[in-house]
C-alpha cells in the first residue's frame, strides 16, 4: 500500500551557505558570489579571489544565498509556491520587490528578475493566463538582459497555448527567435522554438510526428541536449497515444536514466511512465491485476508532484492521473488517498482544466 500522503508530500525550500550554479551537465558549482546573470552569460567570484563566468545556455538555473534576514519576504515566497500556495506566494514576492533595502542595494539586484519570473510561474500554475502575459512584459521591461528571458517567454507561450489562443503562442516563439538573431541569445533557444512549434503543428500527426520528432533529437543530440530529450519524450508521448505501452515504458525510463534531462523532461518522462501504468490497469480485465498497475501509475505520478513542483503544466494533470488511479484500485484506503489528492488539487489549481475534469469524475462539489 502506498505511504499516506500526508509523508509524501514533504516540502522544502534549502538556504544555502552559497550560491549556487546548476549546470546543464548536471554538476552543481558552489560559487562565492553570483555576480551577473543575463541571457548571456552569468558571471560569479570565487573563494579564491577569481572570477568566473558561463555562458547562460549551460546553465539550467542559478541558486542565491538566502540567509540574509532582508530577503525572508522572497523566502516566504518560495515556501508559499513548494506548498502550491501560489495566489500568497505572488504577494509575498511583491513585497520582497517593494522592499527598498533588498532592490535599492546591488548586492540584491537579483532579486528583481527572480520574483518577477516567480510571479509569473504563479500565474501559470493557477491558471491565470492572462496576468502570465502581462507579468512577462514587465520583467522584459524592467530587466531587459533578463537571465529568464527565453524561458519567460516560452511560458508566455505555453500560457497562450493552454489558452487556446495558438496565434499569440506562436507570436511568442517568434520573438523568441528574432531575440536569437538580434540579441544574440544561445542557439539553443532557436531549437527549442522550433521544438514547440512543431509540437502546436496540428497538421503533423501520427508516424509523421514521431519521425519529425526523431529527426529533432538526432539534431540536437551532441549539442544541445536538453532540446534532445524534450524532443525524445515527446515521442514517448506519440507512442502512448499510438498504446505501444511497452515501447513508450522503456523510451521513458531511457530519457529518466540518461543524465542529459532537466527537471521538465524528467517530469514528462515520469508522467509518461505513470500514463504507460493507468492504461495497462484501464486495458486489464483481471481487476486484482489492474491494482497493481494503477499503484504504479500513482507512484510515477507522484514522482512528478512531488519531486518536480517547477514542472507547473504537468503537476495538475499528474493530480488528476494519480487521483483516479487510487480511485480505481477500489480500496477503502486508497480511495481515502484519491481524496486527499483531489483536494489538494483543488485549494492549489482551482483554475486548471484537470481540477473541473476530477471533479466531474470523482463527482465532486
């Protein structure tokens, strides 16, 4: 049986005696000081007295020293959001923006693009789509050189796209490529454009996707290798639509187990292996069989709420997916657990399409 969910769900926000790089490899670099960070490069003292830099697209996220009493709004903040708290925790980071010892000071410069793009993954995870525009407007504006300036607008997108409204989404991942050219952001970007875009291709379905997709991640393999995987999982995706369940589970575990993924494909990945689980237990006619199914497909869902609170898209859905599995298992205390979660999913993603799909199914007020 599963552990009560209650355990399960930890929340942690760590404050480091450093800052911190994570690097697209994978390694974690102590630093000193962060001393810049632009879509650029990010630039960073030593205890050695030296300075260091890294170009912005080898570097998945930078991490701040938060022990300073002056930053405990911009903590409270992140607390808020690892509990799914996101509506205090939007107004706890414009607190940490109107505090004028924190912004006035250029030790804490960083603070500014930090909330700012906080803000907006807030936004997005309570669905409110339209504030995510505007919130990403305004870092644009403020912090111009912003080191979230292709990921910012990529959630813009991604907020169009949840929004049905595709021409605006692709008007972003335009910008984004225009920013490749103009600005001189990384590569990458561009590639991660051309991603999306093909995903949003509704022309292209079937062996023709999966074929496109492959020819991304063959593309993208040996230098850009988080576009590599996007592109891989998505294909994964393909082929759980296509109930090749057996390829789609060992493609997933592969993208899991390589190394070269970022918190949103490994993420992906797990809601990918969880849909393998749900549909095996959906497509078995022996029920006692089937719980065994849907207990796994609750576990790599919860991977995903658990240990990938930033994949904002995909933590609702993984919600709904870990929910109806328990449900299915028709277990008293696994029914207790569906619950748990679909309240859960309720107070946190009132907005989300997946919270008015569980209700609906669990036939919840």
């Amino acid at each position: 049986m599963l552990t009560t969910l209650s355990a399960v769900l930890l929340l942690s926000v760590p404050v480091l005696p450093q800052d911190q790089l994570v690097l697209v490899s994978g390694k974690i670099l102590s630093v000193k000081k962060v001393t810049e960070e632009t879509y650029k490069e990010v630039k960073f003292s030593l205890d050695t007295g030296s300075e260091g830099r890294k170009s912005a697209d080898k570097v998945l996220e930078v991490r701040h020293n938060l022990s300073s009493a002056l930053l405990n709004d911009y903590v409270a903040g992140l607390q808020a959001m690892d509990k799914g708290d996101f509506a205090p925790a939007v107004g706890l980071f414009e607190d940490a923006l109107s505090e004028k010892r924190v912004v006035g000071k250029s030790r804490y410069a960083w603070v500014i693009q930090h909330a700012l793009f906080n803000q907006a993954r807030c936004m997005f995870a309570l669905a409110d789509f339209a504030s995510v525009s505007k919130k990403v407007d305004q870092l644009l504006q403020q912090v111009p050189e912003t080191f979230f300036y292709a990921p910012a607008i990529m959630l813009k997108a991604e907020a169009a796209r949840l929004n049905e409204n595709i021409t605006s989404a692709k008007e972003a991942y335009g910008v984004l490529n225009s920013a490749v050219l103009d600005l001189g952001l990384p590569e990458r970007w561009a590639r991660e454009a051309e991603l999306a875009l093909l995903l949003m291709d509704t022309s292209v379905q079937g062996k023709d996707r999966e074929i496109k997709l492959a020819g991304l991640a063959e593309k993208n393999a040996d230098k850009y290798p988080t576009v590599a995987s996007r592109a891989n999982v998505e294909i994964g995706h393909a082929m759980v639509e296509a109930e090749q369940l057996d390829k789609a589970e060992r493609f997933f575990q592969r993208i899991a187990e390589s190394g070269a993924a970022d918190s949103l494909v490994l993420a992906s990945a797990y809601s990918g292996l969880g849909d393998c689980w749900f549909r095996r237990g959906l497509n078995n006619e022996d029920l006692e069989a089937a719980k065994e199914q849907y207990r796994k497909a609750t576990l790599n869902h919860l991977r995903v709420i658990v240990m990938h609170k930033d994949a904002v898209s995909l933590v609702p859905r993984s919600h709904y997916y870990a929910s109806m599995a328990l449900h299915r298992m028709n277990e008293t205390l696994a029914r207790t657990q569906s619950r748990q979660l679909a309240s859960r999913l309720v107070r946190n993603y009132a907005n989300s399409g997946w919270t008015k799909r569980l209700k609906q199914d669990l036939n919840l007020r």
